[in-house]
C-alpha cells in the first residue's frame, strides 16, 4: 500500500510501455460507442485518442494503487498527432501537487505519452482526491 503523503512533486509514479492493439480499440469503441476511429489497411487504422489516455491513465491508476474512495476529479489532455494501431506507446506519470485541504488529499499527476516513431502524442494532468485524510 502506497502512503501517499510521501509523493514528492516531480516523483515517477508510472513509467508502462502500452499497446494498443486491434482488440483492445475494438473493445474501447464498443465500450464508449466512439466513432472516431478510422478503419484502414494494415498500418493506417487510427487509434481513437480517448483510447490511449484511458490505456495510459489505467496503468497510472493501477500504479498508484488508487484506494477505494478515490474520485478522478478531473484531468486536462492534450493530443499531438494520431496513432496508429498496434502502436507501441509509453506512458510517463509524476507528481505535480500534492496537498491536503479539508481531509482530503489532492494529487496532480502530469500524463506524457510517446511513441518511437510518433514522438509525445498525448501529454496532460489528472486530479485524484483521496478522502478521509488528517490534515
């Protein structure tokens, strides 16, 4: 179990290599009925960018061990450019704020996701609040 009063501001929480493979936009798309993805040949289907910042922020969340209890309050993405499916991404994660105000604890996590050929294609932050902490 992670204590998260000891996260340091500019601390990885998660370095994941990620795939996004055909299967698993197949599933996103059913999923959350995304009709952004655009189907192609072999090497032109696009992955759709929601896709990969869920792929991304799941292994943030697995990282962390998130308690239950915890809310995603929010998060800010920015996305570069597409990717293409089958590619191979990694997702970067550090802590950015973390602070307790009225016995909760906020933690800003900052999201970098790069692949060899595409470069960064999604960057961004995510609030996660943990309740029931002494201040």
């Amino acid at each position: 179990m992670i204590d998260y009063s000891t996260l340091a501001v500019g601390q990885e929480v998660s370095h994941r290599l990620i795939r996004v493979d055909a299967d698993t936009v197949t599933k996103y798309v059913g999923a959350v009925d995304d009709a952004t993805a655009r189907p192609g040949g072999p090497g032109e289907a696009k992955a759709p960018p929601m896709a990969v910042a869920a792929l991304g922020l799941r292994g943030v969340l697995d990282d962390l061990g998130i308690p239950s209890g915890a809310l995603h309050a929010g998060q800010e993405l920015r996305f570069s450019g597409p990717v293409d499916v089958d590619a191979s991404l990694v997702c970067r994660a550090t802590v950015t704020r973390n602070s307790v105000r009225r016995g909760s604890r906020f933690v800003d996590i900052a999201l970098s996701v790069v692949g060899k050929e595409e470069g960064e294609v999604m960057s961004g932050t995510t609030t996660l609040i943990m309740p029931g902490e002494a201040g």
